[in-house]
C-alpha cells in the first residue's frame, strides 16, 4: 500500500479505493476464497452451537479442522499478490504509477487499507481463537478417536461403547492431564494419521502398553487402591458344546480383591498396598515372564525365576525391567473382545439362544472362531452356511423351530458384529485379557507353581489363594459349601488340567 499514492483533489485521476498493489487476480483469488470460507464457518459455527451435543462428528471435522486452513490460505493470497505485483513493477514487468513508499492515514486508500487490515486482523484472531478452542475440545471427543478414522478404530470403538467406561473419554486415559502427556499423543497421534494416510498400520493395532501413562495418574484418579474391598461374588454358567449327561454347569465363586490399609489382605493388597512388583516380560505382549521381583514395606526384596529365565544369576538390563501396575492385569477395561465360548454361553444363559437347538453352541462357535475376509462376508456365510447345516442335517427339528432358529442367527450375527473384525484382524485372540486364566495365561504368567527364589520360595498356584468357589455343579445337583469346595473340571475331569495352564487347551472357540 502506499507508493503509488497522491493526496486525493478533485482533479486526481486515481480513483481506486486502496493501493494499485492489490488489484489483481491472486488477490482477487484470495478476497473471494476468505469471504467465502468465513461466511461458511459463521454458519457451521452457528449450527454447531445450536447443536450442541448433538452435533455431528464429520460437520465439527469440517467446521474446526478442515476449512480455517482453507480461510488462512486465502488470506495469506491477498497480500501475497500484492508482493508479487509490487515486485514486478520494481523489475520493470509492469507498469507503476507513483514511486514513492509511504503511509499516510489522510489518504483515503491509505485509510481504507489500514481500516480493512484491522478489522481483517480482529476476526482473524476472534476466528483463531473459537476455531483453536473447538478444534481442542473436538480432536479430545471420543468421536473423533473412534468415527474419524472409523475403519481403523471401529473395533476399539464399538468395544468401547458396550463396556463398563462407556461414559469415560478415551483422553482420560490414554492422555490423562497436564500439557507434557498431551503434546507427547498429538505427536504420536501426527505419526498415526500419517500411517492411516498411506495405509501403513498395524493390522490388528497393537495394544499401546509400552507408551501408556502409569495407572496412578490416569485409573487411580477415579479408583482408589486403598479402599478396604472383601471378596466379590462371581457366577459362571457353562453350556456344553456337546450335549452329555449335563445340560449346563454352573460355578460361584468369591474373589478375594482385598486392598485397603487396615486390613491387608487380599489379591490388591498383595500386589499393590504391601508389596511392589516388578518383573521382565520375554514378548511384547507381556505374556512370558521369566523374572519377578518381590519388595515389601520395610524393603526387603525376594526375586523369583521361571526355570528357563536367563536372569537367574544376573540382574536384567534397567530398560526391560516395568514396575508392576494395575494394567498389568486388567489390561482390557474398555477395549474387550469377548471369546465364542463366552459370549455363546451369555446367550444361552439368557436365552436370546435356545439352548435346545441340536449343536447350537459348537456350531456358533465355529462360525465365530472362522476366518473371513470381511464382517459382509461373515455375516452372510454365518447365516447361509447355518441355515443350510440345519435345513439338511435337521430338517424336522428345523420346520418345527424355524423361529428359534432365526432368532439364534440374528444373535450370533450381532455378537460377530460386535466382537470380531476381520478387516482389522482384531478379536479375542488377538488381544489377550490378563483378567483370569481360562484363554489366556493371564495370572499364570506368575502364578504357574514354576517361579522360584533362590530359598526355595515359589509364587503360588493355589487357586484358593484368589478365589473361593463355594457351589458348583450341574443345576439338579448343585454341591454347596461357604468354606470352600475343590474345583471340579465341568463336564469331564481326567486330571490333567491339574499338571497344564488352562490356556494349554482352552482358546475361546
């Protein structure tokens, strides 16, 4: 703005309201472009306000994340065409009026330039601000983390949505507060849509345990480890795959959880009131641990070896060595993806499955534990291949039921829907829960009768040392005793399970 401007008389030809600089297309492109994007965004700002919490994700995308850079572009093209103008003319490649630089607000052009540039600046600055503010608080919702990128997280998200932190924001845990960890996940998370972008990530994702924020500052700002918890009831009911003798098995039991400061005692006092826990995991995943260390209150350390462990005379390097925490085992509280065998069990318990249906539960495994290129293809092979399997091998039981049978489908198909995904090649096996030892080694890591200190002391395999069953058995002949019953394998016993992990035979299908 400003050296090709005269004092404006009654006689001067010029007649533009501001510098000759700005008249040309790139700035015209840039005027037009901002106008425009900014008359758009105070519409979505609006909508969206009225909205409320019943906003749509994809529109808040657009409105805070998608169209300010389009609005930034074109402001930044209005005074980038007038440069580029201006520097033509100092190289003589067009023509220019004045050569004279200045600024005077008594010119008009000059003023009206000036006026332009302020009021350009305060919405610029009030837009940066709301856009900024919103643009945080919806890249923190927990639609963005699971419908953006909705073909990558869908599985994440759709477990999220049926489990017990449905109401809790994926942020609260995966970030927590302060500045450090949140500017640490925006640059992880920069790397994460790269890889969605190019269509480089994992399949399934990997669980983030090496990168998650200590349960202290993230699970324990909500459950209190000290709270005095006694034993919690836990009912099972299994149905089995073939029928035999019994129709169904069924097994209560109390959980010895424990915890709190007075009265010590218990499977959270053991590990995280009395006791600190340390340990060397062989995998990634966490599922081999060949090295435990023991420290008490007054500090005295007891460290237990797996038979293989290759630190059996040596301390392991200070990188592989994680204190234990409450992730350790309950590794799954929100992303859980239920097993065939429970999920069938669930069903036919509840009867949305009639448990009368000849092979139902081995055959709903099956068709759950199958591999198939997508969730199309699976719930139209689930439902064509058991349809078909029941109209031949059952053709009476079939004409008579036909509406148990359907129901039964429709079931099995929601629990695929809900539990597997073969696009992203996540379910149950591929993510291990720790709660437990049916599928999974989970408290057997340690806990296997194996892991042995130096004095002979060895991590205990005692089941009651947990838990306390106190009735099991068929449902005409349960067997009921409050101090405690031993274990009885449901529907067949040998003996075996006694010498193996549970996870040696059981996968979940």
């Amino acid at each position: 703005m400003g050296e090709n401007d005269l004092p404006r008389t009654e006689k001067s030809p010029i007649s533009n309201k501001f510098s000759e600089y700005f008249y040309n297309n790139i700035t015209y492109v840039g005027i037009f472009l901002a106008v425009f994007v900014f008359i758009v965004e105070c519409f979505l700002f609006g909508f969206d306000f009225i909205a409320g919490k019943d906003s749509n994700v994809y529109l808040g995308m657009f409105t805070y994340i998608i169209l300010p850079h389009f609005l930034l572009l074109g402001l930044i093209l209005i005074p980038f065409g007038a440069l580029r103008k201006r520097r033509r003319i100092l190289k003589g490649l067009a023509e220019r009026k004045h050569k004279t630089f200045f600024i005077d607000p008594a010119i008009p052009t000059h003023r009206n330039a000036i006026f332009v540039f302020m009021i350009s600046s305060m919405v610029l600055l009030i837009m940066t601000a709301i856009g900024s503010y919103k643009a945080f608080h919806f890249t923190e919702s927990v639609h963005f983390c699971g419908i953006t990128c909705h073909q990558v997280m869908r599985p994440q998200y759709t477990a999220y949505r049926n489990s017990p932190h449905a109401r809790v924001k994926c942020v609260d845990c995966h970030i927590g507060s302060g500045a450090d960890w949140y500017v640490r996940s925006k640059l992880s998370g920069a790397r994460q849509v790269v890889a969605t972008i190019v269509d480089s990530y994992s399949r399934p994702i990997p669980t983030p345990v090496h990168n998650l924020r200590p349960a202290k500052e993230t699970c324990e700002q909500c459950h209190w480890p000290k709270k005095f918890y006694r034993s919690f009831e836990l009912e099972k009911h299994y149905f089995p795959s073939d029928k035999g003798e019994h129709k169904s098995w069924f097994i209560r039991m109390l959980v010895n959880v424990g915890g709190g400061e007075k009265e010590n005692r218990g499977i959270h006092a053991h590990m995280n009131i009395n006791n600190d826990f340390y340990y060397v995991a062989d995998d990634e995943r966490r599922q081999v641990i060949s090295w435990v260390k023991s420290v008490d209150q007054d500090g005295k350390a007891v460290i237990y070896t797996s038979p293989d462990s290759e630190y059996k005379e040596t301390e392991p390097p200070e990188e592989k060595i994680r204190k234990m925490d409450c992730m350790d085992c309950h590794n799954r509280p929100t992303h859980h993806f239920g097993a065939p065998y429970q999920l069938i069990n669930r069903a036919l318990l509840a009867e949305d499955i009639n448990p009368d249906i000849p092979s139902i539960k081995k055959k709903a495994m099956a068709a759950l534990s199958a591999e198939y290129s997508s969730t199309e293809e699976g719930v139209k092979l689930i439902r064509e291949n058991l349809t078909t399997y029941y109209q031949e091998k059952h053709a009476a039981f079939y004409s008579e039921h036909k509406q148990d049978i359907e129901k039964a489908l429709d079931n099995i198909i929601d629990i695929f829907q809900n539990n597997v995904f073969p696009e992203m090649k996540a379910r149950w096996d591929a993510y291990p829960d720790n709660i437990g030892h049916l599928i999974s080694p989970g408290c057997f890591r340690c806990h296997d009768g194996e892991h042995t200190s130096k004095s002979g002391k060895v991590i205990t395999r005692d089941c009651n040392a947990c838990h306390r069953i106190i009735e099991q058995g068929p449902p005409e002949a349960r067997e009921t005793n409050t101090e405690g019953l031993p274990f009885v394998h449901p529907f067949e016993d040998d003996g075996l399970w006694q010498e193996m992990q549970c996870s040696d035979c059981h996968t979940g299908n």
